[in-house]
C-alpha cells in the first residue's frame, strides 16, 4: 500500500446512490449510448429536445457525479465544446462479472457438482464467513418478527424478491419463497456448492439478528417448483 488515495467505490456511482430523478435517469440512459461521449446538442437530437434544455440537464447530472464534462479543442475562433460522457456503470455488467468471478474463485476451491456432506459444509461455512464480512452481526430483535422483517430486507436488498407463503396456522413461522437469484444468468443455473453458500450466509443473517434466547434456523431448497427456492424457517415463534 503507497499511502495513496485510492479510487472511490464504485456503487458510489450506482443511480440509487445518486438518486436521480426519471428524467435524469432519462437524460443518462440516452448518453450512455454514446461510447465516447456526446456534446449537449448531439444529445438534444436523439431525445428531441432543445440544446438548452438537455445542457440544463447534463449539468445536474455533472453535479451529482453521474457525468463526466471535459473540453475539446477550440476549432478556428470559436469557442471551445463540451463533451459528456457516462460515469454510470451498468449494474447488469457488473453483477454478471460478480456472478462470474465468485463461480471461477468456487471452482478452485473444490468441486462445484459435488454434493458430499463436507463440501456443503464447506460451502456453508463460506456463506456464514460471507455473511459476517457484510456485518450481518447486529443487535438482536426485539420479536421473532423483527428477525424476520430483517430478513425479508437483507433478501430483497441482495435480489431475492422474497414472499412469504401462506400458513394454515396463524401462530406458524412462515416459509418464504424466493422468486429471483443473483447467481441466475441468461439460462445459467447455479451450482450446489453456490445454493449453499447462499443457505449458510442466509443462515447466519437469521440467527445473527434473532431474540437473545431463541434458537432459530432454517433449510434452502434449491428450485422447489414455481420458479422458485424456497426458505423454511423453524424455531421459537412466541415474541
């Protein structure tokens, strides 16, 4: 390590983080299909709008960080242009490149097929290490509810689209059934050994976040019909 300021994180540059409104984000979407950038009049073209009304809106995104302006040279006497260009990254790509890296760095370690009792521990280890990392570690709920409010937060935040399903008992801790995954691309499935590190990090989430007292747990199974997977959860419901 130099000592030196490093580049800053590139979720910085997601559009949630900049919160930027549909037009801005409309105004973005149209320069990004620019490689090299666009100057303002370039940009007013493709959206059908006036050059002073797209410069007015390059110069809030310029603002909040999501474009990037830079000069070019004058031509003649004139006065020099403007080009901008995207700062954005696209969070398909990157999630792809994620999915990608975290299955070849998987591979190494063992065989992603196999389905032995030690490499699904491994694997959930690996998941609750992962989960750790991410300071899943927090105060413990108040309720077995809260726990599982949380939850519910951590797997949609991460992709999942969770929904609770049913239960015939008012009192039963209910299944919940998770309708998207992050390890899912084009018609790419994931392996065993991925479902499981998935199983131990959203283990360890639970349990980090449960009632002091209260021993709660749950079992993933991978592809369980519908389209989804589905989480089901045990332990302590009263509180």
């Amino acid at each position: 390590m130099t000592g030196d300021p490093a580049p800053r994180p590139a979720t910085d540059l997601f559009p949630e983080h900049l919160q930027l409104s549909l037009k801005q984000r409309e105004v973005l979407d149209a320069l990004q299909s620019f490689p090299r950038g666009a100057r303002s009049f370039e940009l007013a073209e493709q959206l059908g709008m006036h050059v002073n009304t797209a410069r007015g809106h390059l110069d809030e995104l310029v603002a909040r960080g999501a474009v990037r302006v830079s000069s070019l040279p004058a031509e003649g006497r004139g006065r020099p242009s403007y080009i901008f260009q995207v700062r954005v990254p696209d969070n398909r790509t990157v999630a792809d490149e994620y999915v990608s890296l975290v299955e070849v760095l998987a591979g190494m370690l063992t065989d992603t097929t196999s389905t032995t009792p030690e490499n699904m521990d491994r694997a959930r280890e690996i998941g609750r290490a992962w989960a750790r990392r991410m300071g899943v570690r927090v105060e413990p709920a108040r309720s077995h509810s809260e726990t599982l409010d949380r939850l519910f937060v951590r797997l949609r935040d991460m992709g999942f689209d969770p929904v609770a399903l049913p239960t015939e008992r008012p009192e039963a801790t209910p299944s919940v059934a998770l309708h998207s995954c992050p390890f899912i691309t084009g018609d790419s499935l994931p392996s065993p050994f991925i479902c499981a590190i998935h199983e131990g990090f959203i283990d360890e989430s639970l349990s980090a976040s449960a009632p002091r007292g209260r021993a709660v747990s749950l079992n993933l199974r991978p592809f369980a019909g519908d389209g989804t997977c589905l989480v089901e959860i045990s332990g302590d419901r009263n509180g």
